[in-house]
C-alpha cells in the first residue's frame, strides 16, 4: 500500500458509504495530501498504515504552522487531526492498521464558537427590499427559504422545482448523507418563491433543467454564487457579514424562541447529533433567563413584594 493508494480507497469510501459532500471530501483529501507530503520528506515511510507515535508527533508539529511557517488555530490544527483519526479508523476498519496513532497525542480541545445571529428585525430589513429585476426576485426568494426553512446553502441550492409543494407549504430537501427530510415554509416565502417562477424563465434555462436557482446562465447557481447574493443583498439592506449559514443560526434561533422543542429543531435543521442543534440552546440562554425571572412564580412573587 502506498500514500495514494490509502487516499484514494478512503476517498472512494466517502463519497460512496458515507455520502459526504464535495465540500466535505475535498477538505479531508487536502489534509491527507499535506499529511504525505511531510511524512515523505521527513521519514522513511511510504504509507498512512505505517505511521507510529514519533511520525505522528511529527505530524502534529507540523499541523501547527502553514506551509509558510504562519502559526495556526487550534481549531484548524484539530480539524486535521480529526480527519487523519478518520482516515486512520478507515485504515483499522479494513486491517490495514493495529493501533490508531492519534492516540500517542492529546488533540487540542477546541469550545464550539456560539452563532452569530441576526435579529427577527433585521432580517425583516433585508427581505423587505424591492425585487426589481429577475435576479432581485431570485435573491429574495431564497433568502426568504433559508430564513423560512433553516436549509444549508448546499441544500437549497441543490433544489429542483419539484421539490416544492405549495399546496402543503413544504420542500423536500436532501441533506448531509443524501438524507431527505420535508421541511416546512411559511406564506412569505411562498410569496416570493411565485414571484420569482414567474420570471425564472429570464435565466434562459436549458430546456431540461430542473434547477430551482438559477445563476446569470440559466444554469444551477452554485453554492458560493449563492453566497455573494446573500452577501450583496445584506449589504443592500445595511447589513454587514450576512451568509447562509448565518440566515440558518437567525432560523434556529427564533423557532426555539418562539417555543419549538430542540428535537423537532433538529429534524427541521437535518441534524444527525442532538448535540449539534444544542449550540442554539446557548446563544438563548439570556433570553430564557429573563424568561425565567419573569415567569417563575417564587421570582414573581420576590418582585411584588
């Protein structure tokens, strides 16, 4: 077995098994690229299976700088590291490998930073500009999905016109691992998901593409596409560092405000890991605070004495 080899067999396994995305994939396969890079110009090894506890110090040490010798976050360094303990349970999995090397090393513990979200307000600035142009009304139209829906930018822009059911005011989305989950939407953005299809013919779109979001050539739009609207639509609107995921978090944030439970969030959300839905639980605990202090009676009855 060789570098490229373990590559390319962990490669193909999660693509095909684990169903992860390109994004996704390309992240895991720039690290273990990097990875053999070093392992062949700094020891003798030929292959992932063969790593022990010095090559993987070694590696460590190495993961904490760029190739131009700048320091790294702790966050980055880990990120890494998690993707070569995944490669190298793949490598344990298929026999490849005894021991799984990452534990000769204390990975760096790294706290989840807490969303950053936008206010109810304004979002509401944002979504209540003129759509003027097609584009405008395409752009406003998926702002008002993502803040209706809570999808990932992945998600949306991988919709086809059959994914939405007006008549149930729901779309059925594939996420993470080709799951598919149908999430609802409310009546704005079904509003402006009519005005957009009345002008989506504009795009010129090959007869056969069933892409909902179009870009400039009447192809699908991409995800970073997407992203530059969001951007330029906030920006539009005063808002300073809007993206997808951002207009997610605001999603999350307010259904669990308003009341939803955090398992029903994380169906909405297409969240494997409970935990991963329980960061929102964070950015309210102010709010629930204040919550607390205002509902529950012994506070209650403190406060009118």
């Amino acid at each position: 077995m060789s570098f490229a080899t373990e590559q390319a067999d962990f490669i193909h396994y999660l693509q095909v098994e684990r169903r992860l995305s390109p994004h996704t994939v390309s992240s895991y396969a720039r690290v273990l690229t990097r990875a053999a890079l070093i392992l062949a110009k700094e020891t003798t090894l030929t292959s992932f299976a063969a790593v022990d506890a010095d090559a993987m110090r070694l590696l460590q040490r190495a993961f904490n700088f760029t190739p131009e010798v700048e320091r790294r976050s702790s966050r980055s360094v880990a990120h890494d590291l998690y993707a070569l303990s995944a490669l190298f349970k793949f490598l344990l999995r298929t026999d490849k490998m005894q021991v799984n090397p990452i534990t000769f090393i204390k990975v760096p513990k790294v706290k989840a930073p807490l969303p950053r979200v936008f206010s109810a307000r304004e979002v509401t600035t944002m979504l209540e500009q003129k759509g003027d142009s097609p584009a405008k009304l395409r752009d406003l139209a998926a702002a008002e999905l993502f803040y209706a829906s809570g999808l990932r930018v992945a998600e949306l822009c991988s919709l086809d016109l059959k994914d939405l059911n007006f008549p149930q005011s729901e779309v059925r989305v594939t996420g993470k691992g080709n799951k598919e989950r149908l999430v609802p939407f409310g009546s704005f953005a079904a509003k402006a998901l009519q005005a957009y299809l009345q002008v989506r013919a504009c795009f010129k779109p090959d007869p056969h593409c069933e892409a909902l979001f179009l870009n400039r050539l009447g192809k699908r739009i991409t995800t970073r596409g997407m992203e530059l609207r969001m951007q330029a639509l906030a920006q539009e609107a005063g808002l300073s560092g809007m993206t997808p995921h951002k207009l997610r978090h605001s999603f999350a944030t307010e259904i669990l405000s308003g009341g939803a439970d955090i398992r029903s969030v994380q169906e909405l959300l297409g969240h494997s890991s409970l935990a991963a839905t329980q960061v929102y639980t964070h950015v309210n605990l102010e709010r629930l605070r204040r919550v607390y202090a205002k509902a529950h009676p012994r506070d209650k009855m403190q406060e009118e004495e």
